[in-house]
C-alpha cells in the first residue's frame, strides 16, 4: 500500500506491506529495500471483470508467496538494474 503527500501521485511518502504490514524505507520517494509491487487488472472472461488490484509485499512475503506456488516461478538474474 502507497502513502502519497498529495493527489498528483508522484513519489510515495510511505509504502505498508500489504500482507504483514510492516512499513519499509522510502527516502525521497525511493522505496530503499526489496519491494514486490503488482497492478493487476482483470478482463472479459474472467470472475473479477472490471476490477483492478494494487499492492505491494515486502521481501519477506514475496519469498512466502513464492513458497507456495505449486509450480515454481521462473527465476533468471539480471545485470543491469533500473
């Protein structure tokens, strides 16, 4: 879950774990620590049509999330970060 100051939207003043609630470190509006941040939206064909969700898990509940898939993420390291 984002906090922002105002409604323009630009840089979050806070980001809460939707999942533990545990609010990670943002400076400046840059989330300092490992983030899991998912906008889905759901169309035609689909029980959820219409409907958008937001949220964000730290890297802790990502990591339990993961755990729980019956078939594994891909996984693949990167080099160049953004």
């Amino acid at each position: 879950m984002r906090i922002y100051l105002d409604e323009n939207r630009k840089e979050p003043i806070a980001v809460i774990c939707n999942k533990c609630k545990k609010e990670l470190k943002v400076e400046n509006g840059i989330i300092k620590e490992g983030c899991f941040c998912s906008d889905a939206q759901f169309g035609y064909f689909s029980k959820k049509d219409g409907m958008r969700y937001s949220f964000d898990l730290c890297e802790d509940c990502f990591d339990k999330m993961l755990k729980g898939f019956a078939i594994p993420a891909e996984e693949a390291e990167v080099t160049e970060y953004m």
